[in-house]
C-alpha cells in the first residue's frame, strides 16, 4: 500500500480549472491543465504563468546563531547574506554529495526563511533539527503554501496587486500585502524567467491564485511546463540533475560555492564533504554535467547513455526532453570530463541508436532576470 | 465506402477506395499522450510484418511505437508531420494521419476492433 496523498490547498482550484492530476513527491499535483504542456511552456516565456509549488519546503531558522549555524550545512555565505535578499545554497554529505539544493532568505532581525524541495523536505528538515537546534529554532511553515508567477508580464501584474513588488530586483525578498494578504515574496524562480515566488498563508492561498488567474496575462501552467521551463534555463531538478552521488564540482555548481567559502576564503571549509569539494576544486573531477543539443529531432532522455564517437559509454542523461522555446530537443547529463567541452560531438542511444549531440552552453534560451 | 478499425494499442486503420489503408491513432491516445514533438515515419516502399514497429511517436510526457497489426508494405507517409508534429494532437484521424499501408492480407482487418468494440474498450 502506498500512502494517501497530500493535496496542496489550491487542490479544489486544479480540479476546477480542469488539471490532470498526478502523484508527485507524496502530493497530487497537476502536471497539466487543459491549455496543455506545450502551450503552458510558452504562455509562460511569452506572458505569465501561475504554478503552485506549496509541495516543497517552507522553513524558518530563527535566532541570533541561525545564520552561522547554516554555514556548517551549506557551502554558501549565509552570514554576510543581506537582509532582503535570497541565496541559492546545497546541503553536502560528508562524502560532497548533494543532499538537496534550497533557497535562503535573510528576513532580518535573526530570522532565515528556507524552501527546499518536496521529496526531500523531512529529511532536510530532520537533518536541519539535528545540527541547528542548538543554535537557533527551526520550525516548519506548515500553514503556508507557496506560488511561483512566472514570465515576462509577472512584474506588471503583481504590480496591479502590490506595487511594491515592481521594486524588487533579482534575489531580493520582501514581506508585502498581495490584494491585502500578507505574504513573503522573493523576485526568483524556476523558468529563467522574470517572477516572483510568493508565500502566502494556507487559508487565502486559492483566493489569491484566482485572483492572480482572474489578470488576462496569467494562466495556470502545471509541472509538466515547470520541467520543460526549468530545462531550458539550464536549472538542476534534485533527485535527477544534482543527487547523493554527485559533488557541487561534477554537478558544475562551483558558481554556487560562496568564494569565501572557498579555499584561502575567510571562512572556507567547514561544511560537511568540504575537504572533498577542496580537493576537487584543485585537482578536477572525473565526471562533469554538461548542457546537449540533439542533431537530429528526437527528444533525448533520462537515463539515455552518452557515447563518444567509438560507441565507448562515457556517460548518461539525467534530464532531457523537447524545449519548446528553443525549437528542439535538449538536455543535461554526466560525462567523462575529457568530453565536457562546449562543442563536443558525442552520442546518446535512443532505442538502441545513436543520436548525434552536442556538448551547449547552458542556459539553451537567454535568461531573463530583472536586475534593475 | 470507407470503413476504420481499430487496435488495443489505440491505432486506427482507414481501408480507402484504392485498397489501402491509412494509419493514425485515436482521439483518445493524442489525448493521453499529450503534446507531440516527434514523429519518426518509415520510408515508402518499406514492407512490415503484422507486429512489427513501423513509426515512432513522442509527446511531451512519453515515447511511444506505432506496431502494425497488419502485414503489408508502405506506399505514402504524412511528411508534414516531421515539421509540425501537432497535427497528430488538433487532427489524430483527419491530418494528423501517419501513412498509408497495402496490405498483403486484406482479411487482416476482419480481426481488428469495429468503432462500437473499440468506444466499449475505452469505455465511452
């Protein structure tokens, strides 16, 4: 027997709008509407989409330590982060694996807000109790779910609501009245695109998203458009791109590791694997994820294996799949790190054959981020 | 008179005027599989026995065979849908058609799903 589902509170609204339903990380999510996941993808690059993401993570660490006492789980300079602004971090293993990756927010006065993903939010929070509660509180936002509206039109529509919101840059967070509820908004998210992520509280949750669906410039998008999204913008999806058996050097998330954080930083070391990732960071990586296009049209996808041009298995796709928005086929995957350069023409093997790809650059279409 | 039958796998075959048969997939099946983004077709010309994988199909969500129930040999393919793969998905039966077959045993089709067989298996 599997566990019952969670429901998100704006369940009621996805059966109403007419969403397909799915089983995703322990909750029913909607992986589709009836616009359909093509079109999902590119009203979102085009207008403005509305995803509920109240399935992942919503934590608070509160106390005066809290910001140091992160630093000894994450690779990332937590202390100097400015009040009002949002960070990407990585929880490590000690071997420098990837636990999960989660976004920090400095709300001021002691208080760090984090939002992890879905499928790894209990153990991340029980991982969170175990090493921080001696230093400050960790408390779980239960009554809280969480909206990502996302796309070039974002910005003008939330400024309908909340015209405050217009002033936020890239990374910035603040606490606003939407439509007279109060929430936590940050200018971030999941597409490469411009939007916000917008933590409300449980009980106005489906009002707010159908107040937010009610502006002529948003539709609601479910995951199977987050994915394709996501894709595209080059962005790692947990338990896939990023997992327990990658570092944040093979997952090339260096850009990610604070610099003072680093060794010869200030404060380097000192989170768990950090010797691992210092030795990496020095003498290179035998594997590394890479950005592909595909020659030919076929979608590539997960778990596909990389070949070089002597039919050599030399790595494996952990994402793949058609972008809308760039026109074909791309992904992501692992290779041998002598085949990692931009313009590398490997194969992967779709039912047996080789398609042609190439190593690409990621993000495959250009982010578009307000940074003021 | 044209007459279509159907498969379990959710293909439908069309016997023309001229003894072929056009092949495509249902309303139901564009339906599960979402959005197409890729179809591979076989060549005209090329012959397949009954079982056999004649195209590939890939949506969104998921990849998917086109296995013939049929023996018989290609004689036109829907090369339009190499570019514009969502015909499949807004005209599954109509433009959204894959190829046309010439079938090496025509009584083949007696044993395949009539409209009102195939309406009970997807329970409309």
């Amino acid at each position: 027997m599997n566990a019952p589902l969670n429901r998100t509170p704006l369940y009621d609204l996805h059966i109403k709008l007419g969403a397909k339903m799915v089983p995703f990380a322990g909750y029913e999510m909607p992986v589709q509407y009836p616009l359909g996941v093509l079109k999902e993808h590119q009203h979102t690059r085009a207008q403005a989409g509305l995803f509920d993401v109240s399935h992942m993570g919503q934590v608070k660490l509160i106390g005066k330590g809290a910001a140091a006492a992160l630093e000894t789980l994450v690779p990332v300079d937590i202390q100097d982060l400015p009040v009002g602004m949002q960070r990407y971090a990585l929880f490590t293993a000690d071997d420098g694996g990837i636990l999960d990756d989660l976004m920090v927010s400095n709300f001021g006065n002691d208080e760090l807000y984090v939002v992890v993903n879905a499928a790894c939010k209990e153990q991340d929070i029980a991982h969170m109790r175990r090493h921080l509660s001696a230093h400050c509180e960790v408390v779980e936002l239960t009554d809280r779910a969480l909206l990502a509206l996302q796309g070039p039109a974002a910005a003008t529509v939330l400024a309908r609501l909340a015209p405050a919101a217009a002033e936020l840059t890239f990374m910035q967070n603040a606490q606003l009245e939407i439509d007279g509820i109060a929430c936590y908004v940050s200018r971030s998210g999941y597409t490469g695109e411009d939007g916000y992520e917008i933590s409300v509280p449980a009980a106005q949750a489906a009002s707010l998203a159908e107040r937010l669906l009610a502006e002529p410039e948003v539709e609601a998008i479910g995951l199977g458009a987050r994915d394709s999204l996501r894709l595209e913008a080059g962005l790692c999806l947990y338990g896939h791109d990023i997992d327990t058996g990658t570092t944040p050097i093979e997952g090339s998330l260096l850009w990610a590791i604070s610099k003072n954080r680093r060794p010869g930083g200030e404060r380097a070391g000192g989170y768990p694997g950090a010797d691992v990732v210092a030795r990496q960071i020095a003498d290179g990586v035998a594997k590394k994820r890479i950005g592909f296009i595909v020659k030919d049209k076929v979608p590539v996808r997960e778990g596909a294996e990389i070949t070089d041009a002597d039919g050599t298995v030399i790595g494996k796709v952990s994402s793949g799949g058609f972008g809308p928005s760039f026109g074909g086929p791309v992904g992501m995957g692992y290779v041998a790190s002598a085949h990692a350069a931009v313009g590398t023409a490997l194969y992967a093997i779709v039912r047996g054959k080789p398609v042609v790809i190439e190593v690409a650059k990621t993000p495959f279409v250009p982010q578009r981020y307000y940074r003021g | 008179m044209s007459e279509t039958k159907y498969t379990d796998s959710h293909e439908w075959l069309r016997l023309e005027d001229d003894g072929s048969v056009t092949v495509g997939i249902t309303e139901y099946a564009q339906n599960l599989l979402g959005d197409l983004v890729y179809v591979a077709l076989p060549k005209e010309g090329q012959s397949f026995a009954k079982g056999e994988e004649a195209a590939t199909i890939e949506s969104v969500k998921a990849a998917g065979e086109i296995a013939l129930p049929v023996d018989g040999t290609i004689v036109a393919v829907n090369s339009l849908l190499a570019d514009e793969p969502s015909l499949v998905n807004d005209a599954p039966e109509g433009d959204g058609w894959f190829f046309r077959i010439q079938l090496a045993n025509p009584a083949q089709l007696d044993g395949l799903l009539d409209d009102v067989a195939y309406q009970n298996l997807i329970g409309q």
